[in-house]
C-alpha cells in the first residue's frame, strides 16, 4: 500500500476527518507561501499571475474530471455553480426541481427561491438510505427540469447509482446535477462519459484545498442555455487587450469563463489550490481510490458489530470513503467522539452518528488504532 503520509505536514497525529476538510500537502503549503509573498514582498508579484494562476486551476480541475480548461467555470463553493443554474436557467412557472429530503443543506437551498417564481421545489423521501431508480421514476413528471443530488451522501456514506439515475433523466430529458463534494478527489470522475449535465464541488475536502473554493461544470448544450446576467470586468477583456482597459464592449459567448466568480486573481487560495490538485493528479486518481478503498474495508472488516452498527454500506458500489457508524447505544456516541479527541485521533460526529473518513495520508496502522480505541470504549 503505497504511503504518502511524508507528503502532508499534518499536526494532529492521525486525521480521520476529510470528509469535514481535507489537509492540504506539502506542494500546497508552498505555494500558499509563494502567494503570501507576493503581499509581503509587492514588486514579486508577475505580471501575468491575474491570468496565469486562474488558467493552471482551470487546466488542473479540466484534468480531473476529463474536460478542457475552457469548460471549467470557477467558484468558492459547491453552492456557487448551483446558483447560477438556480439563476441562470430560463425556468417558467410550473416547472419542477426534485431534491432529496435529508441532503446536504448546499444541494438543496440554491433552488428554494425560485418557489417566488411559480417553480415547484419537491424534496423526495427515498423509500432506503440512498435515493434508488425506482424513487425517482416515480417522482419524474412531465414538468422535472432539474434532479439535484449528492454524490455521496455526507450523513450516511452511500453513493448513489449515478448511471441508473442518469439513464431515467436522459429518457425523460431532465438535467442530473451531481454535488460531488464527498467524492471528487476520492473516487475518479469523466464528465464527458457521465449521464450528468452539471457537476459542482467544493475545494477543501478530498481535493484537499483551501476553505473558500470550488469549482462547477455543465455541459456545452445546459451551458450555452443559461442567462445569468453577470459581466466581469477581468472577464471581458478580451485576450491580450489589458493595455484598452476603458473599452467597456460587452463580449459574449465567453462560455464558462463568462461565470466564473468575480477575482479569479484569489492568489491565496487558487494557487495552493491547483498546487493540491495537481499532486492527487501525479499521484493517480484511480490508485487513491484504491487505497482509500481498502483503509474503509479494513475499518468495516475490524468492526465489533456487536457493538456498533454501520450506517454506510458495507460493501458494493453503494460504499464510498465515509464510514458512518454508530454505537448500539446511541447515546453514548457523544462520549465515545470524545474519547477519539483525547486519544489524539480526529474524527467528526454527524446527526448524532461517528464518521471516519480516511484520504491517501493516512495508513493502516492508524485505522488500526481507530478499532482499537473503538473496542475499547465499546
């Protein structure tokens, strides 16, 4: 199992949290460096940076999920790129969004407004942990334009069929927008081959970037359909046209460039950023997901299932890199959580449950110590 701990300048002596944030390494502190100095140390800065920095994150992030640069379209969220299709869209009164009920709040709250709009915003109740293809060929109607959904869910650790879910929306000509904030830097994604139309994602999870950060894309047919009404002045110059600064021609067809959030020059969190993306990049997306992939088995294989209850999946396509488990008597999770703080090992506690989400950083010795200290609170 390859180790890359040596790569990450971690304090806490075993992090088990990257599904809350993702430590960045060391190529990542770097570069945050290098961007400090350009304030501390002013005539550093190069001229190019304002174009240069936001291009290398486009290219890194089209890298990842298999698109040009051009198709990426930057932001400081996940919420960012759902709010534009929120916004952006030409919805008519009696169209329809479908969510799920338990998501994320960021999956679900970019749509609410456009109740004002005559826009019915449902929230589905999947009838198992995870929404299934029979939920959502039940809830289609001829008015669906949208299915908002979470990759993996952050509360149960179950990753959605993504293939079945996209095979109904394209039958019924529906957009699938993916979150894929618990997944992207995890598990590998092509865009390009996805039944998806849009993909967002926050930065500082498993892309291990700062807090502030996150990207979206849609593809060119939803793109080129939207109206957002935004006009960015760095965006509207046209290429190499710095020096006619007051020409204030509005250009369009900028594609996703014309969406991308206003100071795309955020040179403490761009550079870093794309520093952090390119290493998972050089480290090979699909051999990350590999490692991860055997951390969480060895954790559900050591489990006292006598003791402890697994709420992720077990097994199977469904299981992702968010183990999610929980004491069979629930109320001595709160002590249990605490005990981990003590003992040095960082995990985090949703809706009551423990989640332990190893990244590429971390080892099977420390998942070993994770089940030890388990069974000795148990």
């Amino acid at each position: 199992m390859p180790d890359w701990s040596a790569d990450f300048a971690l304090q806490n002596p075993v992090w088990l949290g990257t599904a809350r944030h993702g430590p960045w390494p060391r190529v990542a502190e770097a570069a945050a460096r290098e961007a400090f100095s350009w304030k501390t140390e002013a005539a550093r800065l190069p001229d190019d940076a304002f174009t240069a920095v936001p291009a290398r994150l486009k290219a890194a992030l089209g890298r990842l999920i298999g698109v040009g640069a051009e198709e990426i379209v930057l932001g400081n969220s996940a919420t960012y790129g759902l709010h534009i299709l929120a916004n952006g869209y030409p919805f008519r009164a009696g169209d329809e969004v479908l969510a799920v009920d338990g998501d994320f709040p960021a999956v679900v709250f970019p749509w609410l407004p456009l109740r004002k709009r005559g826009v019915t915003v449902r929230l589905l109740r999947p009838r198992g942990p995870a929404l299934g293809p029979d939920d959502l060929a039940a809830a289609l109607t001829p008015a669906t334009r949208f299915v908002a959904l979470s990759w993996v869910d952050p509360f149960t650790g179950h990753a959605i069929d993504v293939d079945a879910l996209g095979a109904l929306c394209r039958e019924h000509a529906v957009h699938l927008i993916l979150d894929g904030s618990q997944a992207i830097g995890a598990r590998p994604f092509d865009a390009p081959a996805s039944p998806a139309d849009g993909f967002v994602s926050c930065g500082q999870k498993w892309l291990c970037g700062p807090y502030g950060t996150g990207f979206a894309w849609f593809r060119p047919a939803l793109l080129d359909g939207l109206d957002y009404g935004q006009a960015y002045w760095a965006a509207m110059q046209a290429p190499g046209r710095h020096g006619s600064m007051r020409d204030y021609t509005l250009r369009e067809g900028l594609g996703a460039a014309g969406l991308d959030l206003f100071a795309t020059g955020n040179f403490m969190n761009f550079l870093p950023w794309a520093a952090a993306v390119e290493y998972l990049l050089d480290q090979g997306i699909e051999r990350i997901a590999a490692h991860n992939d055997a951390l969480v088995a060895r954790l559900i294989d050591g489990l006292d299932e006598r003791a402890y209850r697994l709420v992720s999946p077990a097994q199977g396509a469904a299981r992702s890199t968010l183990a999610v488990l929980g004491h069979r008597e629930a109320a001595r999770n709160d002590a249990i959580f605490a005990r981990f703080g003590e003992a040095g090992i960082a995990i985090t506690k949703r809706e009551g449950n423990l989640r332990i989400s190893p990244h590429l950083f971390n080892n099977t010795a420390e998942i070993d110590r994770a089940l030890d200290l388990l069974a000795a609170v148990a």
